[in-house]
C-alpha cells in the first residue's frame, strides 16, 4: 500500500480487488479452525493473547513502512482502549473458549449473526439508522435462522448450550463496539490504520495482564498448534485487516463487508474436511436463513430516481466515511 492508504492503480492491477476479496473469506473462513486446533494445546486466553500479539506485529509493521504516528490525545486512547476490549480481547476470548465444546463449523456460523445484533442495537442507540420494513423482515428471518441452527424443535438436543451462547455473545459483542466507536472516535483525525494499530496494542496488553492470572506457562508448545495460533494472529488478524482496508479504499465499505457472508461458508466446509466435524441438516440450512436476514438488515432502498451507476467517491470522502465508522478486519472473526 502507497504511503496514501491506498493502492496504486498500477497495484491494483497485480492482485485484482476480487482475487483480494476471496483471500479475505478464505483467512477468516479458516480463522475458526485456527482456533480450534490452538485450544488443542493451548488455554483459550493464551490462543487469543498470541493471536493478537501476532496481528499487532504485523500492523505495527505495517505503520513503520508508511511511518504512521500513534494517535495522539488521553481520551483518545481511553476510547481505544474500550474499543480494543469490545472488538478484540472480549469476542476473540469469548470464540476461543466457546470451540472448547462446540465444532468450529458452528462457531463460524454464530459469527454471522453479528449483522443481525448490529442491527438490533443500532435502531436503538443510533438515531440515524431508522427501521424499515425491509430491515425489520430481515431481523426475523435472521433470528427464525439462529433457530434452525440450534435445532429449536428437538428442544435443543444435543447442542452444547454454553459453548453456543459464548459464541453467540462474541458475535454480540462486535456491534456494541462499532457502535461505541462510532459514538467516541467518528472525528477522530488520526488515520484509520493508526487508530487500528493502537486499538489491537491495548487489547493486547489486556490479555497480557489477564493470562497469566488464569493459566499457566505451557509445558510444551507442539508445532500445529502454535503454528495454527500464529497463522491466526498474522493472517486472520494482521493481514486481514491489511486486505480490508485495502478493499474499503479501493471498492468502498459496501461492497468489502459483503466478506461477512461468506465466512461462515468457509469455516463450515473447512471443519467438516479438515477436522472431520459433523454436520446436520439444520446447520447449513439455518446458516443460509440467517446470512439472508443479515444481508437484509444490511441492504438500504435506493432512492427514487436515483441513478444505478455513480461515480467512484473522492479519496477524502472514502477516507471520512472510514473515520466515521471504522472497521478493521481484525473485528469480524
């Protein structure tokens, strides 16, 4: 990336934006299984500190090559601090220890869900975002999704309950940070990457302090599961965010957060080939119903009149759009 925050047409042309968009479903599609085979060997806050010890190298490498400055101001980093425990240290946790009990098929698809939480929360604590009939439809066909996913009519036989519900609460715990953000950090002037790269620091620095009060020093570190916890941080999270803030400035937010729907497909097929985890009926089914209520509450009627193509938006706009919702990869899995 040019030292802008956006690549160069001329490498753009190397690695098309769809090629770009498919590696990013693919690393947080297999994120979940990543997890799973790291809280093999490893206690789940010792996966998500080295997760996010991992991802925070690679950003901060990333800040050193455009010589990007931490930002600046003590309610600032008060914010990010908040904000790094609602989108990182709170759900990465939460994911790691729900794939205790629960496959990471399934984890991938509670993921999916957050759409439908944002949702939720936004029609209530963002004025802006105003019901429609549309989105509302979209909410319910979502939750009717979450239903069959959990096998409602069996009486949720079979189903480990807690590992569900953690995973569930990650899910929930992304939008309640967007929404945070959005409220605290939406005129913000520091770069996004900058914001990102202090936001993953604090939270790693939470689970720095919280790990060693809950676990002890591993005895042994064997080979796939450490590397699995490092292709988790440098990847899924790191990396990731890298791709999707390439994306979001090449393609626009609309269109790179459209990754969401097809992590879930990925982490499924990942669990089911790779680590031989069983798949019933309900899930996949359930999983469709729900990406197809989340991308109802994520779609917004064009307007009357207005025109189906327009023009791509000034690289100041996009970059005021970033600031005023900021996303980074590194919230999503």
């Amino acid at each position: 990336m040019s030292s802008s925050g956006t690549s160069s047409p001329a490498a753009r042309r190397v690695l098309d934006w769809r090629l770009r968009f498919g590696l990013l479903s693919l690393v947080w599609g297999f994120s979940f299984l990543f997890m799973k085979v790291g809280t093999e060997s490893f206690a789940p806050f010792q996966v998500t500190l080295g997760r996010l010890a991992f991802g925070t190298a690679v950003v901060a490498a990333a800040m050193a090559v455009k010589r990007e400055r931490l930002p600046r101001g003590a309610w600032t980093w008060v914010h990010l601090t908040v904000a790094g425990f609602l989108l990182n240290a709170l759900p990465f946790s939460l994911f790691a220890f729900s794939e205790l009990t629960i496959p990471s098929s399934l984890a991938g698809i509670c993921n999916a869900t957050s759409p439908l939480w944002g949702m939720a929360l936004s029609l209530v604590a963002l004025s802006e975002d105003r019901p429609t009939r549309r989105r509302v439809a979209g909410l319910g066909i979502g939750f009717l999704g979450v239903l069959t996913v959990l096998g409602v009519w069996q009486g949720f036989d079979g189903l480990d309950v807690t590992g569900t519900t953690l995973a569930l609460l990650a899910s929930l715990s992304y939008p309640v940070g967007w929404i945070y953000v959005r409220r605290t950090l939406a005129g913000a002037s520091h770069s996004h990457l900058s914001l990102t790269g202090a936001q993953l620091g604090l939270a790693t620095l939470q689970l720095a302090v919280v790990t060693p009060l809950f676990t002890s020093v591993p005895t042994s570190f064997p080979v796939l599961p450490l590397l699995s916890v490092a292709a988790l941080g440098i990847l899924g999270t790191g990396l990731a965010f890298l791709i999707q803030y390439d994306l979001v400035a090449e393609v626009g937010p609309t269109t790179a957060q459209m990754v969401t729907y097809f992590t879930p497909v990925i982490a499924t097929a990942a669990g089911v080939a790779l680590l031989g985890e069983s798949l019933s009926w309900s899930t996949p089914v359930g999983a469709v119903i729900v990406l197809a209520g989340a991308a109802l509450t994520q779609s917004r009627p064009r307007a009357a009149g207005a025109p189906t193509v327009v023009p791509a938006p000034a690289p100041e706009r996009e970059g005021a759009r970033l600031q005023e919702r900021p996303r980074t990869s590194v919230s999503q899995t």
